[in-house]
C-alpha cells in the first residue's frame, strides 16, 4: 500500500473527526437559543440536500435495495435518530469535550457487538482491553459523584444506539451505494425533528442563529463525506486510530468557544478509554496479518 494513500487516509479521517466536532460546536452554540427539534429539522434540510446531491451524482438513486436491505437501512435511520436526540439533548448540557470522552467508548464497544451479534471472535487481550477501557467510562462518568447526572446516562444511551447503528449495516450487500444509506438516516432524522418542533414550538432565528444552524449542516455534510472516503483510502488499521483526534478537537473547541476544560478525571479515563482502543485495532491489525 503507498505511503501516499496512507496518508490520504489518515488526513481525511481528521477532517472528518474536525468537520463533526465543529458541527457538534454550532449544535451545542445554537441550541442554547433556538428549540432543539427546529435545529435538528433545519439543519437536517441542509444535510437531506447535500447527501441527495451526492445521490444524483453517484447515481445511487438507480440502485433497489431488496427487502432484507430496506428493513436494515430503516434500522440503521431509526438507530440514528434515537442517537440524535440522546446526543444533542445530552451536549446542550454537558461539557463538549466530556460528552467526546464518553463516546471514545465507541469502538470498543462496537468490537463486543460483532461478537455478540454476529460471533466475531475476541481473544482474551481484546477482551480485557474493552473492559479497561469500559472501566475509563466509568472514571468519566463517575457514578455516585456530584460529577455524574442524568445526561451522563443520555451520552452512555447515544452510544449504544450508535453501536446498533453501525453493526445494522454490517450485512448490507456489498453494492449497496453508502450515501444512499446516510441519506435514508438524514431523511430520519430531518422528520424527527420537523415532527418535534411540533410539540416543541417554533421560534424564528435571527441572522446569527440561522448562521450556525448552515454551519452546523455544511460540516455535517464534510463529515458524512470524508468519513466514507476515508475508509477508502489506506489501511484501516493505520487509519482507524485517528477517529480519536475528535476528542483533541472537543477539548480545544469546548475550552475556545464555550470557556470548558475537562477535570483531571475526565481526562485520566478518556486516555485509559483511548489507550484501550488503540491497542484494540493494533490487535486486530496483528491478527488479520497473520496466514491463513
């Protein structure tokens, strides 16, 4: 494999990681003033378009998935928008970058779905390593402690969702087109938040406001997008371990934008959470070099 597309892969993985925490940044930023569901609606308008665009041009709007692929893709929307809601209704009162710790938790816990959903084998090093880094979680969560709330349970429910989510497209046919997919979640989630702002309430957004809900779906759009192309370039194992840089950008943002910096705790349990991971997709980089 070329150096070169290594590296390709590994710059469109920060950027993805970049465009997603930016997004969560105007999310957290906008929410504040204007009703969550409106937000998630409007900014759903702008990524539904972007991701149709990318359709038409693909030409994936050709492709019929059949039954068993349509009830998967509708798992994986439905997933997503439970992990919407749970996500932002937890970052409009979380720190940023301690909500950011918690989801580090993702990988691990997605490498214990495939083996309980699909019997993906885990060795015992794979095995205590999830249960470090699960043990990080809950240095960063701290139940029992004035640090721990209900939203902390809300990030923790983002999260198992987003582990449905993930593993609800493992056996999708090969060519099933991916933005056809991000677009049957972006559809999802876009009515969720219309059908929400119907019990919520409108609010009309001022100038400023309407600014960083466009922001907010421009960079969802940029992460939908280099976090696909990513995968496509360079070796997973080499690229994979840069989905953490979210986690540097969730620390610089939440302290510049919104004046948080996570405690020593946090940080302690998100390097453990981290470490874990690592050594996790180093494993299993190790294990697909081997023959046979």
């Amino acid at each position: 494999m070329p150096v070169s597309e290594n590296l390709r892969g590994i710059l469109l993985m920060c950027a993805s990681m970049a465009a997603f925490t930016i997004n969560d940044t105007f999310m957290k930023s906008v929410t504040l003033t204007l009703p969550l569901f409106q937000t998630i609606g409007l900014r759903g308008l702008i990524a539904v378009a972007g991701l149709a665009l990318l359709c038409l041009a693909t030409g994936a709007f050709r492709f019929r998935p059949n039954r068993r692929d349509a009830g998967l893709i509708l798992l994986r929307s439905l997933a997503d928008v439970a992990a919407t809601v749970f996500f932002l209704e937890a970052l409009l009162r979380m720190p940023l970058a301690n909500l950011s710790a918690i989801l580090q938790a993702l990988p691990l816990l997605i490498t214990l779905g495939a083996a309980i959903v699909y019997g993906d084998r885990i060795g015992w090093r794979r095995m205590t390593a999830i249960l470090v880094g699960l043990a990080g979680v809950l240095i960063i969560i701290r139940p029992g402690t004035e640090g721990f709330d209900r939203w902390s349970l809300l990030g923790l429910a983002s999260v198992a969702c987003v582990v449905v989510r993930d593993l609800s497209v493992r056996p999708l046919q090969g060519q099933v087109p991916s933005a056809l997919v991000a677009l049957g979640a972006a559809v999802a989630v876009t009515l969720m938040g219309w059908t929400g702002t119907l019990f919520q309430g409108w609010q009309s957004p001022d100038s400023g406001e309407a600014a960083k809900v466009l922001g907010a779906g421009l960079f969802l759009i940029v992460g939908y997008l280099t976090s696909v192309s990513a995968m496509r370039h360079g070796d997973v194992g080499m690229v994979a371990p840069f989905r953490y840089t979210s986690l540097l950008w969730a620390i610089v943002l939440g302290l510049f934008v919104f004046g948080d910096l996570p405690d020593g705790w946090t940080l302690l349990g998100a390097a453990i959470v981290v470490g874990a991971g690592l050594f996790t997709l180093w494993r299993e980089r190790q294990l697909r070099r081997r023959p046979g």
